[in-house]
C-alpha cells in the first residue's frame, strides 16, 4: 500500500478548479460583467451581429469589414444539409425530443467528412462553422418534419438569425424579429468554463475530431441543471398565469424549499447582465406584437422573487426572460435548448481550439475508498 503524502483534497463539482488560462471570456460576477475577448456583452448586444461575434470569439479580433463578408459567406454557404442527412431526420420519430435530433445529426455529419480527424487547426476551425451552419438547418427541419411540413431551404442572402427563424416559421422574418434573435443568440454564444464547454474540453484533450468535441458539448448542454433551465422558467410563467397570482405562487415555492427557475447562478452574486439586456428585448417584443400579459407575469414573480429572497445572493439569470423572448418569437418550447445549443457551437470551438493550442491530455484523479485485495469468487460459489 503506498501512502498518501498529502491530505486529499476533492473538489466536488470542481468548483473554483481552474483548468486553462483563456483569452475568450470573463466573467465578474460581483459586477455584473460579462466580456468576451475583452469587449462588453452589452456592447456586442448593442453594436455585434452573431456572424462577427463568432469570428471575434473564435480568432480573438473583431474582423475587418472584408474579412467579415467572407465570413458571413462562408456560413451562409455552409448551411445546407446533404440529402442523406435530412433523409437521416426524416427517418427519426417525430416523437423524438429535438435536442437528441441535433446531437444524432451532428455526431452523424462526421460521417459525410472526407477527412473527419485532420488536426490542422484551421480545418478545425472550418469544421466546427460547418457544424455551426448546419445546426439551425437540422433543429428547424426536424421540427417542420415533426409537424408534416417540409422542411424550408437556407437562404445565403439572410442572416444566421434571420435564416434560422425563416426556416423554422416558413416566411421572412420581419428585421425587429431577426434582429432579436441575433442578439439572443450572441448572448448565449459564450460562457467561460460552464459544463458544456469544460466536456467540449476533455474531448479536445484526447485529441479527438470536432465532430466528437461539439457532440459531447450538446450532450453535457442537454441536462436540466444546465441548457434546461430557460424551459422551465418559461414554464412557471405558464403555469402562474397573471400578474396577480405571482406572489402566492413565489410564497408557495420558497416555502416549499423549490427553486424559483431564472434565479441563482454559480458565478453571478449579482444581476446576470445577460438578464438586463433580454428583459429590455423581452419588453420591446412583447409591446411590439401586443402579448404583454406574459411579460407583465413574469415581471410580478421576479418582483416578488427579489422580495422574497433580499439579503441573499439569488438573482435573476439570463434564463429568466430567454424562454419569454423565444415562446414570443415563435419558438416551441423544446426547442430553446437546441437554440442554446446552436448559439453556443461558436463558444464551444472557441475554447476547444485555445485549448488544443496548449494541449494536456486531461486526466483527474479519483479518490478510491473501495475494498483492495479481495479473493475472487468463482460464479458458481457465488451466493444469489
Ligand atoms: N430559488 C430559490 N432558492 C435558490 C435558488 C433559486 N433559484 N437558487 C439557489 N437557491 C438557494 C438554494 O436553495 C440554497 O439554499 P440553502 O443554502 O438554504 O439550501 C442556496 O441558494 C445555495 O444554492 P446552491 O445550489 O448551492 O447554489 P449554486 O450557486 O450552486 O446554484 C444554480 C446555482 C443555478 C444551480 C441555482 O441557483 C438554481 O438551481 N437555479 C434555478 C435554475 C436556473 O435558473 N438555472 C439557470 C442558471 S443560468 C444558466 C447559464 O448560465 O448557463
């Protein structure tokens, strides 16, 4: 037996484990603060599109305008799914829930790669933005599938944002809508070493294919401690029906030890600034389409949530008002983790590709407090 020289620290949940140093993100979670490659969420919200977004997130700078364009082209291009592929969705019961379709999907587009493995770091990088592409092509064509209708063709000439929704809903959306999304979507594009993006790491590690990398991300995204979170505020929201129901309905949860979904964060002792700019956009789109009743709903348990729970560190998070935004866009329900999904594809390769640029395979440890030297039982004296 060899002895263990120092005591054994676990850190459970590798809570405050770092494992890289990173330029992609940082969050400030006294603050309020949100930056990725140095520049506010709330400039990016104000100013970015999801394009340039990913390009800054996934090559560290803002592109010029030209490298821009090309950008833009080259995912525009990218978003058309092989016949086969599509014929894959169509065979997969409509029943199925979208975010298994997507992991399926995008663990299955490995197999129409030529070259799935090549480990040049731009091919990488191509592969990951042709898996980005294609992801809103999948989740809306199984949707449409789902709902016997056929499944819409990408249009180059639309934003990612804008695409997404035209291939979801069958028409253009109007440039408030897409533009809304687009800025949804660059608020989920990123967050430093969350679940999702910690998977997507280890999967670098081992040096395996993009494919590999993203699919383990959308696994890991799928639990409902983490992607799951925006459903089932949107939900409660549902289900408390009015503004004048809010407060019971908070007293009744905390009373009964539940949690108020959309509040707490592990990084975030403060209002997730996430938060302050989807409930802006949530209240813009609600008064534009004339739907205020779940937004006003929402507003009156958040109200009597911070009430309720003064003097703790349990605030709103970014999915208090994600799930309004989308129910309001016309996005199903089980659809915003695939959306999640699909925006977080860029922060995913982001960290990934950092990763691999100083590579150790990752490799923890496992404090065994098992039974050592037993005899081993033959099955036949083994009792039932
Ligand atoms: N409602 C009521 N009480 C809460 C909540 C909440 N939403 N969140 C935490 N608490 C309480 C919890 O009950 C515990 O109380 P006590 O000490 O009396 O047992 C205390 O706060 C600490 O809880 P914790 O689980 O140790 O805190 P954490 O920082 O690890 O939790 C969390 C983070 C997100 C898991 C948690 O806040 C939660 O379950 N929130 C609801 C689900 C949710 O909105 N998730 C989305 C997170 S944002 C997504 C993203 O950034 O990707």
């Amino acid at each position: 037996m060899c002895a263990v020289k120092d005591p054994v620290v676990i850190h459970k949940g590798l809570d405050n484990v770092y494992v890289k140093e990173s330029k992609i993100c940082f969050i400030d979670g006294e603050a309020s603060k949100l930056f990725y490659r140095g520049y506010s969420i709330e400039a990016l919200a104000s100013h970015s599109t999801f394009e340039e977004t990913t390009y800054l997130l996934i090559y560290g700078s803002l592109p010029t305008r030209s490298q821009l364009e090309d950008f833009t082209k080259r995912i525009s291009l990218y978003r058309s799914l092989e016949t086969s592929l599509l014929q894959l969705i169509h065979s997969f019961p409509i029943t199925s829930d979208p975010m298994d379709v997507l992991r399926t999907a995008v663990s299955a587009l490995g197999l129409y790669d030529p070259q799935p493995a090549s480990d040049r770091i731009e091919d990488r990088i191509d592969k990951a933005l042709r898996i980005m592409a294609k992801a809103p092509t999948i989740v809306a064509a199984f949707d449409r599938l789902r709902n016997g209708r056929e499944p819409m063709p990408p249009r180059t000439e639309l934003s990612h944002a804008a695409d997404f929704l035209q291939m979801l809903i069958g028409k253009t959306p109007g440039d408030y809508d897409a533009h809304i999304m687009d800025v949804a979507m660059i608020l989920h594009a990123e967050h430093e070493m969350n679940a999702s993006t910690f998977s997507c790491t280890v999967t670098a590690s081992t040096l395996a294919d993009m494919y590999s990398i993203i699919t383990s991300g959308i696994g890991t995204l799928r639990g409902p401690l983490h992607g799951g979170a925006n459903e089932a505020a949107l939900k409660t929201v549902l289900d408390v029906g009015d503004p004048s129901k809010a407060d019971e309905y908070v007293v009744r949860a905390l009373a009964e030890k539940k949690r108020i979904m959309g509040f707490g964060h592990r990084v975030y002792k403060t209002w997730d600034p996430r938060y302050v700019i989807l409930k802006k956009l949530g209240a813009e789109l609600a008064a534009q389409k004339g739907e205020t009743k779940l937004f006003e709903t929402a507003t009156a348990i958040e109200e009597s949530a911070l009430r309720h729970l003064a003097g703790s560190p349990i605030f709103p998070n970014v999915d208090s008002y994600s799930g309004i935004v989308f129910h309001t866009l016309g996005i199903p329900t089980d659809l915003f983790i695939p959306v999640f999904a699909m925006s977080r594809i860029a922060g995913w390769t982001a960290h990934a590709i950092e990763y691999l640029q100083a590579n150790r395979l990752i490799r923890p440890k496992a404090l065994y407090v098992g039974q050592k030297e037993l005899p081993y039982v033959p099955i036949d004296s083994r009792q039932e």
